[in-house]
C-alpha cells in the first residue's frame, strides 16, 4: 500500500500505518507508540488523492515532532512534502455510518455512533433545551466499511 511506502520514504522503521476507527476526524500521528492512522470510514468515502493529503498531513506531524504542533516548522515540513494545506473536512466525517439517527419534530437529521444516553432537543430548532425540539432516536443497523 502507498501509505506504507509515504511512511517508509520519509519516517524510520519503527513508524507504521494502521486504519483505526475514528469517525470525527481524518487521520492521527501517535508519537508513542510510532502509528500513522487514517480512519477506515474516510477511506471508504474519499478519493485517493483526498487520503493522500491526510497522511502528508500526518508524517509532516512525525517529521516535525509532538511539540511543533501546527506551527512554523510543522508547515515547512508538510510544504516540502507536498501537502496542500487544505481541510477534508469540517466536523464528523461519515454519518451515513452512524447507528443511531435522530429526528427533531422539524425533520432535521442528528447522528451518533453511541446510543444516546439522555434526552436531546435539536440545537438547531432552539438554542436552549425546549422539549417540543425533542430528538426521537431510531437504530438502525450498518455495515463497517472495508479498510
């Protein structure tokens, strides 16, 4: 795979790649344990080129180090690697995952990847808690993506 050749070209040995389970954000660099993750879920749902970018993203992290963070040098290091600099995405990244959605009285659509534990209202129908914006939840079942 293309991941482990980006990570071999440019990090030591002891760096590997994995596909993890995350649902809300795009890729990982773990320092600890030397592990460049990307969610399976992204992969399933982006292009390649997309999936690329990500994992640019994510070595220029192990390049620069845990305490660049987003800095002057982590932007050098993922600039001369090729990463564009642009966001995938902007919040939780594959609904159609989801095994719970909810359904405000006004139809507006809420996902969670864990039953929902309390009631909720729907934050875009009231700014405050209001009970006639209650969210009724449903389960349905879904199939992991392949990754």
């Amino acid at each position: 795979m293309w991941a482990d050749a980006l990570i071999r070209l440019h990090l030591t040995d002891e760096w590997q790649f994995v596909f993890d389970n995350a649902k809300t954000r795009a890729g990982l660099c773990n320092y600890t344990h030397k592990r460049i993750s990307v969610s399976r879920y992204l992969a399933a749902r982006y292009e390649d080129d997309e999936i690329h970018q990500v994992l640019l993203h994510e070595v220029a992290h192990a390049m620069a180090g845990s305490a660049a963070g987003h800095g002057a040098q982590w932007k050098a290091v993922a600039r001369d690697l090729g990463y564009e600099g642009k966001r995938l995405h902007g919040g939780a990244i594959a609904d159609e995952f989801a095994p719970w959605v909810g359904t405000c009285p006004a139809g507006h659509l809420h996902h969670r990847y864990r039953r929902p534990t309390r009631i909720l209202a729907c934050g875009l129908c009231s700014r405050k808690f209001a009970s006639a914006h209650r969210i009724e939840w449903a389960h349905r079942t879904v199939s992991r993506p392949r990754g």
